[in-house]
C-alpha cells in the first residue's frame, strides 16, 4: 500500500471506528486503526494459504495455552513490512515504536508451553507447514501482577478491552457444546500466524464460549436481573480465566469444562472441514491419512474420547472403526516429570462434565486392559497402566495409550520419561517415544527484539543466515576478530542502556549499564530455585559488609517471575528476594557493587528487553526437574552465557556451544538420585558457616516478612529438623558452594573483556540447533508426516 492510499484508510478507520482523525486520535486508537490496515493488508495470503491446505494432509496443534505477546511488531517484521511502514508513519510524525507499545499482549497462557506453543506456530507458518493452532480465547489472560510491600498482588488482565484487532470472529462456524447440565456455543477467533517473508499466513482458531439465549426476558421484567442473566454468565464463565497455574493444576469441574470445550469444538471443526472436502462419498477410514493432532501436554486429552463420540455417535462408526481412526490421529507431547501436574480427574467430575464421555473412557480403559490380559500381563503390571484406577482417570495414560508418537521436550527429559516416569509404558510401547528437543522462534527473540545484533550478523554473513540459523555457525570465523568482538561488546551495552532505561521508568532503580546484568527470568517455582540466587546474592552483601571480598566487578541481578496465586511458598520466595533487593539497594556500601531488580509482571513483551540485555543467564534448576526450558535458549540467541544445571536443554546448550564457553555447575541427576535417601541438608547448615549466615538471616530482623510468617516457612523447608516433609526437597543447600565458586568463575572471567565476548560470540554461532525451525521440522517429518505447501 502506497503512501496516500494509506493515509486515506488510515484516516477512514480513525473515523469510522472511533470517530476521531490523525489530530484528535490517541495512540492506542491510532495503533488499533493501523493494526486492522495490516489485517487487510494479508488478508489475500490469508486466504490463498487457507485454501492451499484443503488439498493436503494437515497438522493441528491442540493447546490449552498460547502466549503470543504483542502481534504487530511481530506481524509486520515477517510481512517485511516494517521499515516501510516505520518510515510513511515517521513522515506523518509518529514513531511506529509508540503505536506497537500500545498494544497489550496477549497472555493466554502461563509460560514454558504456551510460549513455545506461539513459537512453533510461527516457525510452521516460516517453514510453509498446514499446522492449524486451535486453543481457547480466554477473556482475562494471565493476571497482571504488582508488588505490594515486597508481596505479590495480582489483578485480572482484561485483554480484548482494546478491539483486538487481530482476531476476526467466524460466527457461522459456531459449534454447539453439550455437557450434562449445559449447552453453549463456541465461537471461532481466529488470529493470523505469519511466516517470516513467504506470504504465508496460517491459522491460530480460538473458541470463545456465550449462549445465544441466555437471557431470559420475563425474568429481567420481573425485576430479577441477575438471575435474567445468569445463563448467559454460566457460559461466558467457561472462557473466562486462564488457570493461572503451570505444573500445579487445580482440581476444578469448570476447568475440565473448559478443556471439553475447546476439544469438542476443535475435533467437531477437523471433522466438518474433512466431511466437506468430500462432498459425496466421506470415508473416516482416510481421516488419518489427512489429519494428525498434537496434544501440547494433557490438557487437550478430552479431545480423544470426543473424537470416539462424534465418530460412534454422529457419524455412525462402529467402536472398532471408531478407534481405528481415533488411534491414528493423536499424537502427545509431555512437558513435565513433577507428579503435580499429571492431570487425574475424578470419575464423578468427568461424569459431571459429560456422562457420554466417562463411559467412552471406561470402555477404552477396559479393552485395553482386557488386551493386557491376553497378553498375560500380571494384575500389578496393568494396575500400573490403567486409565481409569481408584476411581480416577489418569489423563496421561489415555494419551499414551492413543497416540502414535509420544514425545520429551529435551534429551535427557525423554530419557527421564522412558526409563523412570513412563517406564511401565515404554517397556509396552518403545516405539512410540521419541525425542523432540525444543526451541525458539528467531524472529521474535532476535530479529525483532534485538535488531542491531541481527544487522551486524547480516553484514558479516550476508542474509542467507536468517533462514537457515545454523549458518550462523560461520560467526565462529570472528573468534578472533577483535573489531568484531568489539562491535559485539558495544551492541550489548546498547541494549543493557535499553533495559536500565526501562528499569529506571519502571521500577525506579538506577543500574550501571557497565555493571555485569546477571538474569534470571521465568515463572516462580521451587524447583526453578530463585532461591539459590537469592541466597547467593545475600551471601555477597555479607561478604562485601564483612570485607571478606574487594574489587570485584559491579553486578545487576535481575529477576521477573509470577508465581500461582496459590502457591504460598513461591510467593514467600518473591516477597525474600523483593526484601534481599531492598536491603542490598539501600545500603551505601554494598550498592557500590552490586543492584537487585525485581522486574514486575515479566511478560513476553518484557522479555523482548530482557534477553538482548543480559551477560549471564541464569539456568539453575534442580537436576532432572526442568524438562527443556526455552529462555535458556532466548539468552543464548542474544549472546549471554548461561550458569546453569545440567538440566534439561542447558545439557544440549553446552553439547553445541561448549562446556568452555558457559559456567556449568551442580549436582547431576545420577548424584542427587544416589544421595536422595540419605541426604541431610541440616549438616550443611551446621558445617558451612555461609550457609548458616545466609539462612538465618530469614529468622533475623535484617529482612523483615510483615508478619506473614513467610520467611519462617522458607527455613523449615530447609531445615526444620521436626518437619515431617522432605527437608530441601530441591537441593538449594547441597548446590550452594558450588554455585558460589562458579559465580566468582564468571567474575574472574568477565574481567577479561575480549574473553567474556568471544565466548558470548561462540554462544550464539552454535545456536542452530535451538530454533524452533529445526524442532518443527521434526515434528513434521518424523511425527506428522506433512509437507509444506508449495510457495505461493
Ligand atoms: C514447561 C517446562 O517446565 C519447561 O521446562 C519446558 O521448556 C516447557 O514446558 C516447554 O516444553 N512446562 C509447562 C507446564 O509449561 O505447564 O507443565
């Protein structure tokens, strides 16, 4: 679109949506009127890419959580639409940065697999791949949070408020749900996935629940308003909030409604949209050859037994043929080991939800263990695989027992799964499990959020890398470049001044951009162990107040991280590190040295500061117990090295970049699975006087936890000898010293300039592997079995 045809849409969206022109309009107005110029401006690719997967065999990616973040940024970088349109709105005076901040972002789910959700979506769009996402269209996304007194508060996050321009509502293709008491429609909203620059636009389907006679007028006229509204809100309840739990799940009928919903929604669509392809002669036999289904994690595992009911039910299949195509199409992916999140749903619940439902599951689980028994299992061997035991579904179990391909999200993580959590499964099954290690989008987390570093890649590689990000390997020919190594120091820096501004607007901390920018951002989790660092920076303050260190390198500690409204310990751990900051920042002698910063409600757009900024990322999980983690890989990409476990993908992040070129640290999961019986955390409190001293600061009045009796908590978990709880369950003590040797490591290295860059330089060289290109490109080819579609 040129110049004047634009400024005339723009001037006529101004009006007609809001009644205002360039002069009068706000930003977030004019951002909204800009946004719905792009919606049309790919609107015909849109459609063309719709129409080209009518003809193929199809992925759908099934997702109780994507977390997309903001779109337009996003959406016009990989249209390659960005400097263009950047510079006709600079002529008009307005900074296209002003209008993207407006947008809010869409927080639709909590973190690790609904960011990665949004990412593989993106690369499958980049790659050309049919992959359709279909998820939930929550009203509130994930709370918004804020410190109150060092504690974390939280408020809803009403994010359609502003339009969302970048949903288009396909009414006709309502579905109707039915549940025991209930019937409501589930309404299309579907959101444009953009390739990076190939004029592909795929589809993210997002259901919203309402209830088209919901009110009830005789009632309104008898003056009961509430109650003349209350069919309407008992719908519109099933899309309201987004759990904001990961790992943990709460236990609650309305939650598996929600999941049912969107299921039974999605599998109803699939079907419609396969039926319709073959107008005269439908054959379920073929469905599978043309469709296949990504279960992201268990919350998505109604859509099996619904998939059962619409084919026995509507369609008239036999249970046989039923199952016959049902166990074809699924396929599984498992994010976590922690037992916490391995969804079980009592019988009554599911029963409550839909009766119809339960009972398919029942006979599923009793087929299967009827076919155990043929195979003359013993009653403990298919005690350990029921479905349905203890009047309790095992969620878990009915994926595996359904899908073709089960998958981890991490070597080691899958290894975890087959040899330990799913050991039962995969002695039935081996070959259904397979390893999908994951990744991340490069367009977001690099082109986008750190354009300098990505212009300089291109100026000494050429464009060819954007493409295809293992050639970003040729950087290792820079090793020794010192100019180079140089010029990468100094994009740095720009970006940690990006980041203090920021802290500065935001949290009112003044940080030395020459300081080392030591971060730590995810979601708040016990086994993620904040605590460790915060441990770690209080034993620093101690050591820069008694003199016991002098010269050392300043450091800025960040931190960004929610933790569930209901998990009172990661909420006690917040409330400490927002006390640690305090005492830190406020003491003249140790902020010479070292600043704390509490980033409040990190989110994917906060991300988009954070990861270009940081020196040191901090991967410092229990071994064993984060499955993959992703924003390992996001500081990678940007250059910073990682301090971290060997957990999870860190193990594959120092495979590829090096042991040399990061700060690996801890007990490996072979210890800790040695010492786990015998290990008494109680004697390293009692022999290491730091370990002492950092711990009983928590009963001290040096850091004060308002009487909620939070800190006391944090110190029994750790070693409270009268606990009858597992004492550190996480290890934090047993990996204390040797996280503090690493960190005076990373000092002493930082010290030396050009060593510190050149092995940022080597991180980001061997970051090939961790785009979520290449995961997608495996799942495609070694699960789904689709091709992309030819360019358009
Ligand atoms: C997360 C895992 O904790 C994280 O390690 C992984 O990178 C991510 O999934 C994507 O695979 N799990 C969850 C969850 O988000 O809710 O279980």
């Amino acid at each position: 679109m040129e110049k004047e045809e634009f400024l005339l849409q723009f001037e006529k969206n101004l009006f007609n949506l809001f009644g205002k022109d360039l002069h009068t309009s706000t930003k977030k107005e004019k951002y909204i009127a800009f946004s719905k110029i792009i919606m049309n401006e790919l609107a015909e690719d849109w459609k063309k890419t719709s129409d080209k997967h009518k003809n193929s065999r199809n992925a759908y990616y099934f997702s109780a959580e994507f977390l997309i973040g903001r779109s337009l940024g996003n959406n016009l970088l990989n249209m390659g639409l960005d400097e263009k349109y950047s510079q006709i709105l600079k002529e008009l005076d307005i900074d296209i940065n002003d209008l993207e901040i407006q947008e809010e972002d869409a927080a639709l789910g909590n973190g690790g697999l609904g960011r990665l959700a949004a990412c593989f979506m993106e690369s499958a769009a980049s790659l050309d791949y049919p992959l359709t996402g279909y998820g939930v269209r929550y009203r509130q996304g994930l709370f918004k949070q804020y410190f109150h007194n060092g504690f974390q508060m939280e408020v809803g996050d009403n994010w359609t408020l502003d339009k969302d321009p970048w949903s288009r509502r396909v009414e006709s293709e309502s579905k109707i749900i039915r549940y025991k008491n209930q019937v409501v429609k589930a309404v299309p909203y579907d959101m444009p996935v953009v390739g990076y620059k190939n004029h592909v636009v795929n589809t993210l389907r997002l259901w919203q629940a309402e209830c088209d006679d919901g009110f009830d007028f005789q009632k309104f006229n008898n003056f009961q308003y509430d109650d003349s509204v209350k069919e309407k809100n008992r719908a519109e309840d099933i899309t309201r909030v987004l759990y904001p739990n990961d790992i943990q799940r709460p236990g609650k009928v309305l939650r598996l409604k929600q999941q049912y919903f969107f299921c039974s929604a999605s599998i109803q669509d699939i079907i419609e949209k396969y039926e319709k392809n073959f107008p005269n002669d439908v054959n379920f036999e073929d469905f599978a050859k043309y469709n296949t289904i990504q279960l992201n994690d268990t919350h998505p595992v109604m859509a099996i037994p619904e998939m059962m009911r619409v084919l026995m039910d509507d369609k008239k299949l036999s249970w046989k043929q039923a199952w016959n195509v049902t166990s074809n199409v699924f396929n599984y992916t498992n994010h976590t080991i922690l037992q916490e999140a391995m969804e079980k749903w009592s019988v009554d619940v599911v029963e409550e939800v839909s009766p119809r439902i339960m009972d398919i599951i029942a006979e599923i689980d009793r087929r299967f263990v009827s076919d155990l028994v043929g195979l003359y299992y013993s009653v403990d061997r298919i005690d350990n695989l029921r479905i349905v035991k203890d009047n309790t579904v095992n969620m878990a179990h009915l994926a595996i027992l359904t899908a073709v391909k089960i998958n981890g999200v991490a070597k080691i993580h899958t290894e975890i799964l087959k040899n330990e959590t799913l050991k039962s499964w995969h002695d039935l099954y081996p070959d259904k499990f397979v390893n999908k290690t994951n990744g991340i989008t490069p367009r977001r987390w690099l082109f986008y959020s750190n354009p300098e570093l990505t212009n300089f890649i291109t100026e000494l590689l050429g464009e060819d890398w954007k493409t295809d990000l293992t050639k970003l390997k040729e950087l290792e020919n820079f090793q020794d470049d010192e100019s180079v190594l140089e010029k990468l120091m100094e994009i740095k820096l720009h970006n940690k001044i990006r980041l203090k501004k920021y802290i500065k607007e935001h949290e009112n901390i003044d940080v030395d951009e020459n300081s080392i920018f030591d971060i730590q951002v995810k979601r708040l989790h016990e086994y993620k162990r904040q605590l460790l660092n915060a441990f770690h920076i209080l034993n620093l303050y101690y050591k820069i107040k008694n003199n016991e260190v002098s010269d050392i390198p300043k450091q800025t500690y960040i931190f960004g991280a929610k933790a569930a409204p209901g998990y009172f310990r990661a909420k006690a751990i917040i409330k400490f590190i927002n006390e640690v900051k305090n005492l830190v920042n406020n003491d003249d002698v140790v902020n010479k040295y070292i600043k704390v910063v509490f980033l409040e409600n990190f989110n994917v757009s906060i991300g988009e500061l954070v990861y270009p900024a940081a020196d040191v990322s901090e991967q410092i999980s229990t071994a064993g117990k984060e499955a993959s983690g992703t924003g390992n890989m996001k500081f990678m990409l940007n250059g910073a090295l990682t301090v971290g476990t060997y957990d999870g993908a860190n193990i594959e992040i120092f495979n590829h970049a090096g042991e040399d070129n990061n700060f690996p640290f801890g007990a490996t999961v072979d210890v800790l699975n040695s010492i786990r019986d015998t290990y008494n955390p109680v004697e390293y409190y009692y022999k290491d006087e730091n370990i002492k001293r950092v711990l009983d600061t928590l009963l001290s009045d040096l850091i004060n936890d308002s009487g909620s009796f939070m800190f006391l908590d944090i110190y029994n978990s750790l070693v409270n000898r009268d606990s009858s709880f597992k004492l550190d369950e996480y290890f934090v003590l047993k990996d204390f010293n040797d996280y503090e040797q690493i960190h005076e490591k990373i000092l002493q290295t930082y010290s030396d300039k050009k060593k510190w860059a050149k092995m940022s330089l080597m991180n980001i060289a061997n970051f090939g592997e961790f785009s979520s290109d290449r995961t997608i490109k495996e799942y495609a080819e070694e699960i789904w079995r689709i091709v992309p579609n030819e360019k358009i």
